[in-house]
C-alpha cells in the first residue's frame, strides 16, 4: 500500500486512533492522504461527502469502513467496498 485515507471520528478515541495509525503507516513508508488532522463530528449519520472527499484523495485499492458505536456503546462497523457510500 502506497496511500492511505483515514477519516476518524472528532473524539477521543478517533483522533487518538488516527494518530496511532498514521504514525505507524508513516513510519513503514505510507503516504497518508487524507485525514492526517482531520476529523468528522461524531453525531454524523451522512457519510456520502467523507466518502467523496476520501475517494478524491486517491489512497488506491482499498475499502471505506466506518466504526461507530450503538446505543448500548458496543462498536459497529458499517463496510463498503472503494467507490460506495457508506450506510449510515
């Protein structure tokens, strides 16, 4: 992998992630491109604009995921192949 996009969530654990992993990725020879400061509100339910950003950015093959977390706080991860909008 030669790009990657990440898109976080604007709270603790997302932005704590995000720098964890591109750190890491960085390190190993990744570009990131998109997503190294940014981060997303964490009451979005519209993901089609993130995912338009992050497929503009060009990280390559690769897949869009989502975690988010339900009502009783347990994580849920939406997946959707390069290219899809995200289910919200």
């Amino acid at each position: 992998m030669k790009n990657l996009a990440i898109a976080v969530f604007n709270d603790e654990y997302g932005t704590h992630l995000r720098d964890v992993v591109v750190k890491t990725v960085e390190d190993a020879g990744v570009n990131v491109v998109y997503g190294e400061k940014d981060a997303f509100d964490p009451t979005e339910t519209n993901f089609s604009s993130i995912a338009t950003a992050v497929k503009a950015s060009k990280p390559g093959t690769a897949s869009i995921g989502i975690y988010k977390f339900d009502a009783n706080n347990k994580p849920v991860f939406d997946h959707a192949q390069q290219g899809s909008v995200p289910k919200s």
